[in-house]
C-alpha cells in the first residue's frame, strides 16, 4: 500500500543523495520515479538535483502555482508512475501537500518528501508543517553539530559570519550563507553572535 513519507533534517545531512539513491533503485527495478525540485532553487542549473558528494539528475521543476496532482496523473496515464520524490518539500503550499496526500490514496502511488523542518529563525515551513501533520512516515535524516550533538538547528550567515535574526523565510544558498547546529549553539550564536558558538573548534581568527 503506497504512503506519504517526509525525510525531515537540518542542512547538510544528505537529503538529496538519499532521494537521487531512491530514485535509482526503482530505476535498476525497472520502474518509473518522477522527480520535483522547487522552480526557484537554481543552484546546481534549472530542473537539476545535485548533492554535495556529486551526484545528480534532471528534475521537474515545481512552483506554488504547480497543481502537482494533476500533472502526476497525466503522467501516469500515459506510463505508469511507481513512484514520486520531491526534494526541497518544505516550499510547498498547504494544498499541494494535500494533492500529494491524493496521488498516494487516489492513485496508490508511493511519495517520497525531502526537506527541511524548520528555518533559520527556528519556525516550521508552510510545507514541512503539513508534511509533519499528515505524512504516514516521519524519518528524521540527522547530521552532527560542531560538537558532537545532534544539528537540529539553521543558522544563517551574512558576509561577516554573523547569524541572521530576521528575514526573509526563504534564501536559496548553500555552505557560504547556512550552518547546522545544535539547539545549545543555535541560541549561543544568536545570543552572542561569536564565531566559536557556530563553528567550534575550526573557528580561526
């Protein structure tokens, strides 16, 4: 019986290798995936997914306009789909989240959802909020803090290194504008702003 699932994690933690690795395993099984990317993440070229340890593949683009539902179908009927991954979930819209809900009771087609849970003011996406409420699996993909904690946490960085308090929600970049820290260093850095709260050890003056 296919299912909603959410892959929820801070950055860096391997979201879109573990969704490039899915994808290919349906593929060595003869089986179709489509594969979503959100429209304005452009980092790795338009309708692309790339990890950091390299890998990547051609992706659909999707924005908050996309009726993702209704694209999915249409493929479908023209081929069988076993499969939908979405990176970058956490950008999508209330109702697109309850289209993917659809695709997987309406059409039994399994949907695999990568993104983040929170931003780097701490505050769930609009997307991460309904995956959370009604995917029927939550895995948590973690990667380690400075310290040796679980990175639970995004900070956002200016030019400077120091950690962003307010802003816009969404600010497409990688390494040079996010770090992923732990709870304890995620207050720290925002409380006093010391490069040590965010980069440890490998802090150098």
């Amino acid at each position: 019986m296919a299912q909603l699932y959410f892959y929820y994690s801070a950055m860096n933690a391997g979201k879109s290798t573990a969704l490039l690795q899915s994808s290919y395993n349906y593929h060595e099984r003869g089986m179709r995936t489509l594969v979503y990317t959100a429209e304005f993440d452009n980092r790795f070229g338009a309708g692309r997914i790339g990890s950091r340890i390299g890998l990547s593949s051609p992706a659909n683009l999707y924005s908050h306009q996309t009726s993702l539902f209704n694209e999915i179908e249409t493929e479908h009927r023209k081929e069988p789909v076993h499969c939908v991954l979405l990176d970058e979930s956490q950008f999508l819209t209330r109702t697109q989240v309850r289209e993917l809900a659809e695709v997987v009771d309406l059409l039994d087609i399994p949907v695999l959802c990568y993104g983040l849970r929170t931003d780097f003011r701490g505050e769930l996406f609009s997307g991460s909020q309904y995956l959370l409420a009604w995917a029927d699996k939550l895995v948590e993909l973690k990667t380690v803090c400075h310290c040796g904690r679980k990175a639970s946490m995004v900070l956002r960085l200016d030019e400077q290194g120091k950690p962003f308090k307010e802003g816009a929600q969404v600010q497409v970049g990688g390494n040079e504008s996010y770090v992923s820290v732990c709870r304890k260093h995620y207050y720290e850095a925002l409380d006093s702003g010391s490069p040590q709260a965010i980069y440890g050890n490998q802090w150098k003056k």
